[in-house]
C-alpha cells in the first residue's frame, strides 16, 4: 500500500520471481480497479497496459493517479499482485478499528467472525451498509476484543469503517462509523472504536403509513358512479337538456314504474297534459353514423323551429359561463375517482410474546385523492364504525410479516367527501352536491336577469307550452332535487358492508442511521418494496390487489 497525491503521476514496482530467483524478459500486466461508486473522471489511467520484467525481475507500472483511491494489478500467467493505492494529499495517521457490540444487541458467540471495511474520503451516509461495496485496502476479519489497523489514513478528508459480523454466512449484527480527518493525529495511531447493532432492525415504534392502491381493471362500482355526472354534460345542450328531463319527470308523483329519477316516461299523457305540451317543444333526438338514437335532442323540434331544450340553454347566456364550461371536467374526474386511493395511517409495533414476534395496531387517519393526492378526507369525520385494528406480526431475516386485519372503510362514502374539494370547489362550486346543483342552476337568468333558476325555467317553459305562470315551478324544484340524490347517491355503490377493507402485509424493515432500529417499512428500491395485500368489498363486487406501502417512524 502506497500514498498517492491526486493529479501526480505514481510509479510502482513489482517483483517477479520463479524458484526465489529473479524472472527478467517477462511481459506483465497491469490493470487497475476502482470502487463502483467511483466517478470515470476520478478514475486512474495507466501510462501502458504491460511491462516487461528487468534483469532483476523488476517491473515498473507507470499511472495517473486521479482523485479517489485504487488498486493496481500486476499479472503474468496465474500469478498475480497487488498495490492499494491510498489517493490523499498532506498528512496521514493509522487508524485501529475496534468493533463493540452497543447494550441493546444481541450477544455474539465466541469467536463470531467480523468483517472490518475501510473506505477512504467517504461517510457512512454515503454507502451500503447492507451490500457494501469492496473497498481498496480489502476486507479484513476480527473478533470482539480485537483491532484491525489500517495505515495511510488522511487528516483532511471523512473516512469511515463498516464492521459485520457473521454466522453461517448471514448478518447478525452491523455497523458503521464516521472517522473526521481532525481524529487522525499524523504520524501517530489512534483508536476507533466501531459500534455493532443487531444487523435485522427493531420495529417497535410507531410509523406513519401511506398505502397506495391501484384498481385495474376498473372497480365495478366506478361505472354506476360516474354515469349520472355524465349526464350533466354529454349532450350538446346539456345542461339544459337534463334540466327539462328532470322537470318533466317531476311534474306527476312518482311510482314504481316512474320513479323520480330525471328519465321521463314515454308515450302520450304519461307525464300529463303539461308533460304533452312541453314533449312538443323539445329537440327531435339526434341519431349516429349507423341511425341509431343517441339520446342527445337537437336545436330544432318536430316542427323545424328552435327547441325548448336550445331556449332553455339560451337561459344561461353567451358565452357560457365558466362552471358550465367545466361540467365535462367534473364528469371525467367523476369517472377517475375511484381508479386509485391512498390511505394515511399510523401503525404502532408493539413487543409480542416471543422473539420474533410483534402485536400491530393499525389507525386509518385519512384517505387522499387527485393525481398529486392533493385531497386529504379525514376518516374519523365521517362516523365510519372501526378505524382500527390490532393483529399480530412476526420478523424473519428483516421482513416484517403483518398479519389480517379489517376496517368499515365505505369507499363510495370516502370518495364522496373527496370528490367535492377535488372537482367541485375548484370549478367554483360548494363542495357539497345538493348546493352545487343549486348554484348550477341559479346561473339560468331569463331575459333582462329578472328571474334566476327554476323562476327563469318557468317563464320560458309556461308561455311557449300554452300554459299558465307556474305550470313547472315545483316540478323544477322537485326535479333538482331529486338529481341531486342522484347525483350524491351514486358514491353509494362504491360502499360495502362490515368489514369491507382487509389488509395483510410483508414489509422490509431498514435501518438507515446504523442504530439498530428499523427507520422506515420498506424504502423505493425493488429489493425492499413494502406491499399490502388487499381485500376490498364494495356493494357490487370484491376486489383483491396489491397496494405499496412506506412507513416512516414518527
């Protein structure tokens, strides 16, 4: 092992020998090796790739040092050598790594084997410590009560030591410290002592959870869901055209066969004389490329003269206002809210009754919508009935097991709470469903502003059909009610009955401190994803998904 100063070019000299007598006229070699972490313009770079051996075996490796420390092989045939290069500039010191076990570890057997690693101008904040990687000077073993000592160590630069102890090849205890330059005395040795947790990470804590759960294909409930807020804009003179549906359908008590539900019934007096007169002013429906009817109703009526439904979109002013404009918006977020949820949570890991062994209380706290989860709806605003569960977990070669367990989530609930601060007061509406129906409508004004709403409906409606002023005022209030029961109990599907969210779930546990005690459940790599099994009921179907989850302790 050599010191090497950064930007120098540094000459090494090896030796090659056969039966003890110097080898001359040999070609060897050389090649250098850096750590993976390494950047290419920190690397070394050889003046030549051989050598040939002298009179007296001696072959010189010529080479750029760069900025971080390496090795430089020399090879001829089978045999091979090696110098570490330490790359530091001004003074240096030794250094003599001690590993301890900490208080809360488990004790180590006699004579377990302890892996020292030593990384040069690196902290522990910077490596592995789980796979680490193999540094320049080697790897080196000891004992508890024993040292490795490790020259050429620069007083300007973080240094740091990994210790990991093994038995039968797998971690059991670990560790790693920070070595400030200002702690190596030049020319001198001094100890560091290199503290040893337990090398699987203690749980018990209390974390701070999100589960994040993707339902593909669609939940069977996403349909029935969106399609009533489809309606408020899927045909060129909606809203208007809904409006007049609602109406109409209002204007005779409901029944079994007609329910108050925004579909008139068709034929001839089936809503009543008014229903008849007004049938005859609406828009011939519009049909597709292949003849079929659309559902959607025209501008112009039987008769070739402007509908009912244009006039009463007319109502609302040109150009549109800009909640009207936003009603396909609110309908495509609609269709999306329940295609994914995250869940905030706490779970606390308590002691169980043996080694291994855990008892987890797991607390829902809020369930987040919106493509940046920008939405959170507190869940014990809602009244849901169990909002925590208790279960048991075990640790096996640091993955927590959880085990089943069970809440009265009532999905469709949830997302109705959301859906309001994420769709409709960013449109400008109130976020609950009965006001926002209300205020839509309100912005109808007939001509002049001297009426708004279901007063403006009714003086547009009452003249044109013939009839007298009032002749739709309560059917367009009983209308609008009944499409904002609608409208509010089309999250209803999305519920389900008791116990309608079960989660289970294996979760990495990692320590990222060294302290022995798990930071967080799972991180963002592949190897270490943290995943709940998840078992969710609504009113019309039962799903089963994976979800992620990411604990962080509080």
């Amino acid at each position: 092992m050599v010191q090497g100063i950064p930007g120098s070019q540094a000459t090494l000299t090896f030796f090659l020998t056969q039966a003890g007598q110097p080898a001359p006229g040999q070609t060897v070699t050389f090649t250098t090796e850096s750590s993976p972490s390494t950047p290419s313009a920190q690397r070394p770079a050889l003046a030549a790739p051989t050598g040939v051996t002298d009179a007296h075996g001696v072959v010189q490796a010529s080479v750029h040092v760069g900025a971080a420390e390496f090795r430089v092989k020399a090879q001829f045939q089978n045999l091979e050598a090696e110098i570490a290069v330490i790359v530091t500039q001004g003074s240096t010191g030794t250094v003599l790594v001690a590993p301890f076990l900490l208080p809360s570890a488990t004790p180590l057997p006699s004579g377990t084997p302890i892996q020292i690693y030593f990384y040069d101008s690196a902290s522990c904040a910077s490596l592995n410590l789980d796979q680490p990687d193999s540094p320049v000077r080697g790897v080196f073993t000891t004992n508890l009560g024993s040292s490795v000592r490790f020259e050429l160590v620069g007083t300007g630069v973080v240094s740091s030591a990994i210790g990991q102890a093994s038995i039968g090849g797998t971690a059991v205890a670990k560790g790693c410290i920070d070595i400030p330059g200002s702690s190596v005395l030049a020319d001198q040795t001094v100890q560091v002592n290199l503290p040893l947790a337990d090398a699987i990470p203690d749980p018990v804590g209390t974390y701070s959870v999100t589960s994040t759960m993707m339902f593909s294909p669609p939940l069977a409930a996403a349909a029935p869901l969106a399609a009533p807020w489809a309606d408020l804009a899927d045909c060129p003179l909606d809203p208007a055209q809904l409006w007049l549906d609602c109406t109409v359908d209002a204007l005779l008590p409901a029944t079994a066969a007609d329910p108050l539900d925004c579909v008139p019934a068709a034929g001839a007096g089936a809503e009543g004389p008014v229903g008849d007169a007004i049938a005859a002013l609406r828009g011939v429906e519009l049909l597709d490329g292949t003849g079929a009817p659309t559902g959607c109703r025209s501008g112009r009526d039987a008769a070739g003269d402007q509908s009912l439904d244009a006039l009463a979109l007319g109502l609302f002013g040109s150009p549109l206002p800009a909640p009207v404009v936003a009603l396909p918006a609110i309908a495509s977020d609609a269709a999306d809210i329940l295609d994914d949820l995250r869940l905030g949570s706490t779970l606390t890991v308590a002691p169980g009754s043996g080694a291994g062994a855990y008892v987890v209380t797991h607390t829902l706290v809020n369930a987040q919508f919106g493509p940046t989860w920008q939405v959170a709806v507190p869940l014990a605003s809602l009244g849901l009935p169990i909002l925590e569960a208790t279960t048991t977990a075990t640790v096996s070669d640091g993955i927590m097991q959880i085990g089943p367990h069970g809440f009265t989530l009532r999905l469709g609930t949830v997302a109705r709470a959301g859906f309001g601060p994420l769709s409709l007061v960013p449109r400008g509406f109130p976020a609950d469903v009965p006001t926002f129906v209300a205020d839509l409508f309100a912005l109808a004004r007939s001509p002049g502003g001297a009426a708004t709403g279901c007063a403006a409906l009714d003086a547009l409606v009452c003249p044109a059909a013939g009839q007298p002023a009032g002749c739709v005022a309560a059917a367009c209030a009983d209308g609008l009610d009944a499409l904002a029961a609608k409208l509010d109990g089309a999250f209803d599907a999305a519920d389900g009955t008791g116990l309608d969210l079960m989660l289970s779930g294996s979760a990495p546990l990692i320590d990222n401190h060294g302290d022995g005690m798990a930071d967080s459940l799972g991180e963002n790599s592949a190897s270490a994803l943290a995943i709940w099994t998840v078992d969710l009921r609504t009113s019309l179907d039962s799903v089963q998904v994976s979800a992620l989850l990411a604990g962080m302790r509080n």
